[in-house]
C-alpha cells in the first residue's frame, strides 16, 4: 500500500512526525533550499522582464535524486517547510525541481502532535504572492550585490561585499562612531542631601531640584560649593509628601528580534549562536520514554500573538503553581508593533508543562539557558502585573527644594518569575529606588551629609548585538529572520570589529560606507530600505506586482552605476599595523584580508613576502616562567579555542584554558578562566584545589529554575 510523502526541511523533524505518524506516512528531508540563482553569473534576465535562472544546489543533487524516488510512489505529496516566506519558496522550487503536479502545502507553527495533524486535515495550495515576495527579495538583493560588489573590488580592494541591507547596518555603525568622535562632554553637578528623621537613624537620599521655584542646574564645582556654603546653617523639614500605586506589566512573549535581544543581554550569545539554538529547541530533541519533542514553537516570528489554548494552559499552571492572584481576570493581549508579515505566534513553549528542570537532563548547557529564558518570559507574559507603591518627598532648606523618590514592592506579580534585562544608559525608574523611612508632612529631618558629584553629559553609547538589533527592527531595515546573517557578515568583511562586546567601525568601514553614500544615497538610506521591506508584504498580500517592483528598482540604479564607475576615484586602505615583529626580517607585520579571511603579513612587503596565521591577542604574557611571549587565542582542527605562546616552538606553553595574568593566593600558580556548566576561575596547578565562583549573566537571573 502507497504512503503519502511529507517533505521538511530539516532532518530532526522527520523523527518527531515519524513518531506522531506512524506508517502511513514516508518523511523525508529537503536540507533547506534545493534551488537557487546560480553563483558564478548574475542568473537574472534584466531583458526580460528579470526572469531568475534558478539551478539545482550541487550540495542537494543526491537528496533531489532520493526524493524523486520517493515521489513515484507516494499517494499524495504534503511540503511541509517553515511557516515563512523562505519555507514558502522552498516548497515552490520543491514542487519546480521535482515535478509535482498537485502537491499540497501545510505548515505548523509547532512541532506536536496536534499541530501536525491539524495542519494535514487543512492543506492548501502553495501562495504564489508569498513566493514572489521571496523571489523579489531574492532577485533585489542579487542585482545589489552583484553589481555593487565589483565596484568595491575595483575601487577599493578585493572580496568586499555591499548589500542592501548590510551596508545599511554599517552605515548606521559609522554615523554613531562620527557621533561619539564629535561629542564634547560638558561639566554638570549634582547635590545630594544624606538626611535621617530625628526620632530614629533611618537614613536617606534627597537630590537638589530647585532653588525659589525653578529648576537648579550646576555647571561646575564653584557653583556646587556656593548653595552647599549657603545651607550650612540651614534646617530641613518635609514640605510635601505624594503617595501613588504604579503597576509594571510584563513583558509580550518573544518574538525573533526580542529574542535575539534578550538572549544577548542575558546569556551572552549572539544572534547567530541564538537562532542556531532555536531552531535545536524547535525541531525537537530526545526526552528519553517520551521520544524527539518539539519544545517551542517556531522562532521565526514578527507577532506576539499568543493561541487561546497555550494561554488557557498557562492560566491554568500559573494558578496551580503560584496562586489564584497571579492570574489577570482575563487573559493577557498584547498588540503587535508596525506592520507583521506573518500571522504566526509568538515565540513559547509547546507545552508550560514542560518545565526546564524537568528537560535538563536531556539538553547541553546553552539549550537549557535559551529554554528556560522563552520558559520563563512566557510564564511571566501571562501573569498579573508587578505593584509598587511609589512615595515622593519633597524637602525644603531655605530657598533650596530637594526630592527623594523611594519605591516598595507591593505586589510582586510576574517578577516572581522573570524580569526584562535592559540595555547600556537605560534610565531607571521609580520603582528601582530603596524604600524611604516612615515621614510625615511638616517633619523636621537631621543633616548627616551633603555631597557634591561632578557629572560629564556622556556621548551616544556605541551599538552593541542587542541595541543594533533592536535599531534594525525599530526602523524597518531587514527582517530578524535575517539579522544574525547581517551581523556576522559586516564582521566577517573587515567593516566592523567587535571590542567590549560593542561594534567599532574599521577605517575599511568607513572608506566604503562614505563611498556608497555619496555615490548611491539611495541604496544607503534608511527609508529606502524599510519601504522595500513595505512593499515586499505588498506584494505577498497581492497588491503589488514584483516584477514592477524590480523595474521601478532597476532603472534609476543602473543610470547611477555607470555614473559612478567613472566618478569614483580608487581608495587604497592602509592595512592595520600590529607589534608582531617579522620572524624574518623583524619589521612589524599588518592585518591584510584575503577571500579566506584575515592573515598577518610583513609590513616590508614585497621585499618580505613571510605570512602569518592572525590569532586574537588574549592580553596576558605568557605564565611559563623566563618566556617573554604573549598569550594568543586560537583554533584546533576542529574549531575548538585553546591558548598558545607566541614564542611558538621555543615556548610549548598550550592550554585549553583561559590563563589570568594573576597569581593563586594559595599556591602561586597561574590561575585560569574555566569553561563549562559551571564557570569558574581555578588554579592551574592539579594538586591545588583553590576556586572562585564566577557570576554570569545566567546566575542572575529570576525566577522558577534559576
């Protein structure tokens, strides 16, 4: 008896709808997309009307052959790639490269058992308007990189790239950069009044707010010194006292940009590291007797819209769990942001149920960091808000008004289980002030202390992972599917370097950045780009045709290409200088970029032509005892750090761990930097047992599990 034939994308799907299907359905994988524009020739005809000259992907030749083998016989042809654009395409080229005649498309937003046969009692037709706004992304970004990223070589240096969306990302990289590089600081004080009441030593702090009325600004020390010389001799007493409730919601449920913030915020990972693990926790893993499980839902998303039976599920727990007054009288909504392109859930767990302490033993490390933090943020989305009573004091010396603003928690709500993380120079707010002591209008308060701060205003902070992120997202650039591509790719082309976990613009960056918006403002303007992705959900919504879209593109791009060709002048970017020394010639060697990536080569080129490896400087001397090397990061066979002497083979000092430039206390030894479900700093001595504890991200946070 004939089967029906289910094509995923991924191979770890196949065991989970095996085992949910049972025999009367063949599972097969795609491995991703089997066709594409062809990488040698620009495969698209600007004559006609730019129709694209999709191949075969030379990688997926053997897995084409088995699925046509398995097509011949099939029943019926179910294509069951990602709820998305791309998994709408790939199941289009699936029905073009195999020869379908009438497949049927059915997608899930979760890897279970009910999902998955709900979504075969609906299949449907492939959504061609879906598919063309892939096909439009697609042949747009082709025709930009194509033609763009020869002009780079030809004008600036080889294997560069230009995209319509990473060249946006750097841009805005650099102008923050030129922003932080033209700041000039300007001096400000603060006063700040140590009081106590007189019946008992309950101190607090007030802060200078006003003097007759109007607000108070310090420009310098002389100023500060002035009103604190003209209360020395004055009393304080409480003028005024305003007492107010102020509720805190929860944060919505994740969605793919969120995600990628929080996880960066709060586990350290990247976006790449953070989509890999998703995709890990969606397609499912091993749970022992109960089999390969999906643990959330699919974490492409742009909508924090939750189902009615997740949220009823997570009522449910939450009342079994932490108590009736936990859960809100009705269930939490929560409205999308700007314009969503998919109708899928958020980002949650397949089932509450599941919590991460009982899946622990089944998933690594960074699995369970990831789990628990959608766990825990969806748990928390669904419950009662956080209450605090926030009191404010007004305080009068003389002319002078002072503020102290203390903040009580009343009402712990869904803190009890996760709180958002936050980003660098993200003002605080009332409620994370210290409860004040019990005061009464009219109340005279001792002086313990005045206190003068010198303040500077502070520039711009440069973007980091989470607040570039979240800039993209804010403005419309790109789609957060595809962030975690950006970002690596501007890292990998030279154009940006990462220090302090922050994004710093190279001299490459900026050389290439200023050319392509000089010569195309287009392309590198923001509202450029954010209408492309409008109209891109145009034409998946039918209202936009794509192939006007790419000739509306086309035209005014081509004229200012051949205008630039001959405009733009050749930039030669001077290679970055390190103090490696030559092992040839002794000269200093610089950081010169191949289509293989980055290697150290003599600054005395060409009449020294030595090349090195460029390894990472770990910034510590080497520990082995009479070595004057440096300690450098690098990479095994297999991709795995350890750290190496630079005094290589002179010097065999190796280690897999991070070795400190301090002493063990107990001992003597080197200490190191240890890895692993527990980090920690040990000594590198084997008959020491000396060992610190080390506080990460995970290790703070809240909630059920931590």
């Amino acid at each position: 008896m004939s089967k029906s034939l289910i094509i995923v994308e991924s191979p770890a799907k196949t065991k989970t709808l095996k085992r949910f299907l049972g025999r009367d359905f063949q599972v097969l994988a795609s491995m991703g997309h089997v066709r594409d524009l062809p990488k040698s020739k620009l495969g698209v005809d600007i004559e006609n009307d730019f129709t694209p000259s999709y191949t075969n992907i030379r990688e997926r030749l053997q897995t084409l052959k088995e699925l046509k083998k398995a097509v011949e016989g099939a029943k019926q042809v179910y294509l069951a790639s990602d709820p998305d654009r791309e998994g709408e395409a790939i199941a289009w080229h699936l029905s073009q490269a195999l020869k379908l005649e009438h497949p049927l498309r059915i997608e899930f937003n979760e890897i279970t058992e009910s999902a998955v046969r709900s979504a075969l009692a609906r299949p449907r037709q492939i959504d061609l308007p879906r598919v063309n706004a892939q096909q439009a992304r697609r042949v747009l970004d082709r025709l930009v990189g194509y033609k763009l990223s020869p002009l780079l070589w030809k004008k600036v240096q080889r294997n560069l790239s230009a995209g319509r969306v990473q060249s946006v990302a750097v841009r805005l990289i650099c102008e923050r950069e030129r922003e932080i590089q033209a700041f000039a600081p300007v001096e400000y004080w603060s006063l700040t009044a140590r009081l106590t009441p007189q019946t008992s030593v309950s101190p607090f702090e007030a802060r200078l707010i006003e003097r007759r009325g109007e607000k108070i600004e310090l420009h310098n020390q002389a100023e500060a010194e002035a009103v604190i010389h003209a209360l020395k001799e004055a009393s304080y007493a409480v003028r005024k006292i305003r007492q107010r409730q102020q509720k805190r919601n929860a944060a919505p449920p994740f969605i793919t940009s969120t995600l990628q913030q929080e996880a960066a915020r709060k586990l350290g990972f990247s976006a790449r590291r953070t989509m890999s693990l998703a995709q890990q926790l969606y397609e499912g893993v091993e749970l022992g007797a109960d089999g390969h499980i999906g643990l959330i839902t699919y974490m492409r998303t742009d909508s924090v819209r939750v189902a009615s039976e997740a949220q009823a599920e997570a009522r449910e727990f939450i009342q079994e769990t932490y108590g009736e007054s936990y859960v809100p009288a009705q269930p939490r909504q929560f409205r999308s942001r700007g314009k969503v392109q998919d109708a899928h859930e958020a980002i949650r767990p397949t089932s509450i149920r599941r919590r991460p302490e009982s899946v622990e033993a089944f998933l690594d490390r960074d699995q369970l960091r990831l789990y628990r933090l959608i766990w825990q943020r969806f748990v928390a989305s669904q419950m009662e808000p956080a209450v605090y009573d926030i009191v404010t004091v007004d305080i009068a010396a003389l002319d002078y008004l002072f503020r102290a603003v203390g903040s009580t928690l009343k009402f712990p709500g869904f803190t009890i289980v996760y709180t958002e993380g936050r980003d660098e120079q993200q003002p605080e707010s009332d409620e994370d002030n210290p409860a004040l002591p019990r005061l009464s209008e009219g109340e005279s308060l001792d002086l313990l202390a005045l206190t003068p701060r010198q303040h500077f205003t502070e520039p711009p902070p440069r973007y980091t992972e989470p607040t570039l992120v979240k800039a993209l997202e804010e403005k419309g650039i790109g789609r957060p599917s595809t962030y975690a591509t950006i970002l690596s790719t501007i890292l990998e082309r030279g154009y940006v370097e990462m220090a302090d976990k922050k994004f710093h613009p190279t001299e490459l960056g900026f050389v290439v950045t200023d050319m392509l918006v000089k010569h195309f403002p287009n392309i590198m303007d923001v509202q450029f780009t954010a209408g492309v992705e409008d109209h891109l959900d145009d034409i998946e919504e039918g209202s936009l045709d794509w192939i006007q879209l790419l000739r509306d593109f086309y035209a005014p791009f081509e004229e200012t290409l051949n205008r630039a060709q001959n405009e733009i002048e050749a930039v030669k970017v001077a290679p970055k200088e390190t103090d490696i020394p030559c092992p040839n010639c002794g000269k200093n060697m610089v950081i010169r970029r191949s289509r293989f990536g980055e290697f150290l080569g003599c600054s005395g080129y060409p009449e020294c032509k030595t090349i090195l490896k460029h390894e990472k400087d770990a910034g510590i001397p080497c520990p082995k005892e009479g070595c004057s090397g440096r300690i450098m990061e690098r990479k095994s066979k297999k991709k795995r750090t350890f750290y190496g002497c630079t005094r290589y083979p002179e010097c065999d000092f190796v280690s897999w761990d991070k070795p400190l430039d301090r002493a063990c206390p107990d001992c003597g030894a080197y200490l190191v930097e240890k890895k692993g479900r527990s980090p920690a700093i040990a000594c590198s001595s084997p008959a020491c047992a000396y060992r610190e504890s080390v506080q990460t991200p995970e290790n703070q946070m809240s909630g059920v599990g931590s």
